[in-house]
C-alpha cells in the first residue's frame, strides 16, 4: 500500500483534515481534496474515471479510510542542504553503518543564473550542457558550459532558433548542431585538449530550415531529421552531403513528426500526433504507445533497460493554463514480437508494455516538459529512479521504479515551476557496492542548477 497519494504523490495527512486517505469503490487510494478535484474536473452527467484503472464511477463512489496504519501517514525525508556537504562524508558513514536502506541525499554541484538569455532549448551530454534561447534585445544566443564553467559563447543576429542538439558520437571534440527558422542549419566542432574548447570548425548544410521540426544523431557523421508533415531525412555533417529519405519508397501518409530519437542504425522513435512510433528504416511506421484523449508531449528512451519514460498531457474540461499544466507521468517497457504485415511477411517489431509496479504519476508542471529515468547497473540487477517535479511545493521526487516508484528522496528547489526538464549529466556509477550516484542538470528558462543524487540500495 502506497504512502503517498496518487494524485500529487504528497503524504496523506490525518483523518478528518483536506488530505485524508480516502479510497474509490474499485480500491485505489489518494488524498480527499485531490480525489474531488479531479470529481470536479472530470465529472460528466454525475460520474467520472478513477485516476487509476479508468473504471467509470458514480460521484459518490468514495470513501474515507479510518483504520489505515501509521506508516500510510506523513513520512520524513531529509531535506536538508546541509546534512552532507561531500561525497566522502556520505561514504564514511555508509561504511560505518550509519545509513540505511533507501536512504537518499543530494549535494548541490553548482548553478548558472542567466540574466539576458531566456533558455528554450538545451541538450546535455557526457558533463557539457548546451543551452540556446531568445535575447532580451534583438537576437539569439547559444552557450556550452562543462559544469558551470562556460567553454563557448556565441550570439546570433537573428533570433528564431528552432532545434538544437548534441552530436553524443563524436570523439575528441565536442559536436552539436542549431537550426534557424527561415536562415541556416549550422553543424559545429569544437576541438578539445585538455578539456579545452578551441576554435569551432562550422559547417552550413543545405536544409530547409523553414519546417524542421527535430533533428538528432545516426552516427558520428550522419544525423536524421523530421520536415513539414510527412517527411523525415537522413544526411551527413558534409556539406556536401545528398539527403536520403528515411522511408525510402513506402507509400505512407504521415502528420509531422517531432522528438526524434536513435534506438539503432536502422530505427527511430517519435512522437506523432500525439503517439509513440517506431520509424523503421524503408519500412512503413507503426505505433508503440498511446492512449485514449490522451497527448504524449515529451518522453526518454533508456536503451540499457529498454524503457520509454513519458509524459501525458491530460484533457480536462477547463481552463487552458489548467491544461497546459496538468501532466502524467508512465513508465513502459519496451520488448520485440514477430508480426505478419498486410503482405504475409513475417516481421519483428517494437511493442510497449506497461510497468506493473510503476503507477501513473500525476502531477503540474511546464507543458513540454522533458522527463529523466535513469538505470544503473550493478552486478548485472538494475536499479531504475524518475525524478519528478512537484510544483505545488517546490519539491523535486525520487521513485524508486523497482519498488512500486514510491518516493525514496525530496529535495526542496526554488522555483521548480519554471523547470524545463531534468537531465542525467552523466552516466551513474555505483560506489562502495551499495551507493548509487546519480549527476543531474534540472534547467530552468532562466539557468540551471547541477546536483549529485545518493541513493543506497
């Protein structure tokens, strides 16, 4: 039995006060003012779907819960900045026998407040953080820092960029490319010694920037992108490269495709009219993941564990910022079937599947929010965390995915509501056998702020 709710993944408080744990006829738990908000925001003709499992339900069909054990009310995370300033002090006393279980702590890295820059676009790889938005005069800017030590800084006269993204195959340098509405789409390398950026080596590509609407990497020199309505390309950093079209000769209409994502040489993931699919090479697409009056707006593929992180618009019957804000968050695996096509072919595709241990996480938050969940590996077991904003209070959650995604760790953070997305800076490593570290990058429109995550399992 979960000790949060379910709406706002908040402890229940005690019996007779707003938050009480409360129960709908089909079973499932939550907080008395959530459950009736969400009554009030989906009620139709006197009914409406649980939170949960979708069943249709008459208003009425809830119910206090008087007997539930002490453990269902508020717990105590440590939420203090200082309870550990270093790593050292975290490991000395898991090695002493001091920490528990499941305990969780963060320690603040560094962060970057911007003062002209208003951040709409940011990508992360191996340490670097590139970030690129509107100036407050006339213009657009694009910066790299390693932690929160800028490497390139460079200002454009023309302010609409449209796509960036880093090219996460290049070696011995850091590559990325930006699109311009209208203007270029530049391929850049910056060179490095030491851990020093020199001077970039640019490439303009000959692509229709006027309909882009994603773009990301193949390989160390080829990337793929997303055009207009129905078309997606392959092509090469050279700028004299020919495109290719990805699809090849398969006579198939599609709408416009957008968060392209790698999962091989050969296939691509993307959100399409509001649904996952699968973008196989010369092949006709398919969809992975969708569900009913439900839009997918952003989402991660970890290929370690083969799951997709999504998150969900929700629709209600309501104000427009409430619809804008208001999002889910699912975890799906992802595995591979064979299916015979209209042809009688036998082929392998994707399928999604539902994590049974991992519960739709509600929660509000800036519509185009990007999600992390990340694995680490240790002695061949995985250990699956998503880090989730909760902008009622500022308070930034850890789930622990293998263990029903309860709430492991809370970190209070200053105006989360204007967090963009939460981004693993690097890979995690696991010390001393049993302490996970995770580095993140939450960003903000206005900077970012970099923290270390210690778990033990």
């Amino acid at each position: 039995m979960s000790s949060v709710c379910f709406i706002c993944s908040e402890a229940y408080t005690t019996n007779g006060t707003d938050h009480a744990l409360y129960s709908t006829k089909c079973g499932h738990l939550m907080g008395k003012s959530c459950l009736e908000e969400w009554i009030r925001q989906k009620n139709n003709r006197g009914r409406f779907d649980c939170p949960v499992c979708r069943e249709n339900l008459l208003d009425s069909d809830y119910h206090p819960i008087y007997d539930s054990s002490n453990e269902l009310l508020p717990s105590e995370f440590d939420n203090s900045k200082d309870k550990y300033l270093s790593e050292d002090d975290i490991l000395k006393d898991y090695l002493s026998g001091k920490l528990e279980k499941g305990s969780t702590f963060f320690i603040e890295t560094g962060n970057k407040t911007l003062s002209r820059m208003f951040i709409e676009f940011f990508d992360v790889h191996n340490e670097y953080i590139l970030i690129a938005g509107h100036l407050d005069y006339k213009g657009s800017s694009l910066q790299i820092y390693k932690g929160a030590n800028i490497v390139y800084d460079t200002i454009y006269s023309y302010p609409n960029i449209i796509t960036v993204a880093f090219n996460k195959f290049c070696k011995n340098a850091v590559g990325f490319c930006i699109g311009f509405l209208n203007r270029d789409f530049l391929y850049v390398e910056l060179s490095t010694i030491n851990g020093v950026c020199e001077a970039p080596r640019k490439n303009v590509l000959s692509i229709d920037c006027r309909n882009l609407n994603s773009v990301c990497f193949l390989d160390e020199n080829k990337f793929v992108y997303s055009v207009g309505e129905c078309e997606i390309f392959s092509s090469c950093t050279d700028k004299f490269c020919v495109k290719e079209n990805w699809l090849g000769n398969v006579n198939v209409e599609l709408k416009a495709v957008t968060n392209l994502t790698v999962m091989n040489d050969c296939t691509l993931m993307g959100i399409m009219d509001g649904k996952i699919y699968i973008f196989e090479k010369n092949k006709i697409p398919y969809l992975v993941y969708s569900e009913e009056n439900i839009k997918v707006t952003n989402y991660t593929y970890d290929p370690v564990v083969d799951m997709i992180s999504i998150v969900n618009s929700l629709e209600f019957e309501c104000s427009v910022d409430i619809y804008e804000k208001l999002l889910s968050h699912v975890m799906c695996g992802m595995s591979k079937i064979f299916k015979y096509d209209n042809e009688g072919c036998r082929r392998e595709i994707y399928m999604s599947y539902p994590i049974k241990e991992s519960p739709n996480i509600i929660y509000q938050s800036l519509q185009g929010f990007k999600p992390l969940s990340i694995s680490a590996k240790n002695y061949e077991k995985c250990f699956i965390y998503s880090f989730i904003p909760n902008e009622e209070n500022d308070m930034l959650q850890v789930h622990f995915v293998n263990d029903a995604s309860n709430i492991v760790g809370k970190r209070k953070i200053e105006n989360l509501n204007r967090c963009i997305g939460i981004i693993a800076l690097k890979e995690p490593e696991v010390l001393s056998s049993k302490v996970v570290k995770i580095p993140i990058v939450i960003i903000f429109h206005e900077g970012f702020t970099m923290l270390n995550c210690y778990t033990l399992i």
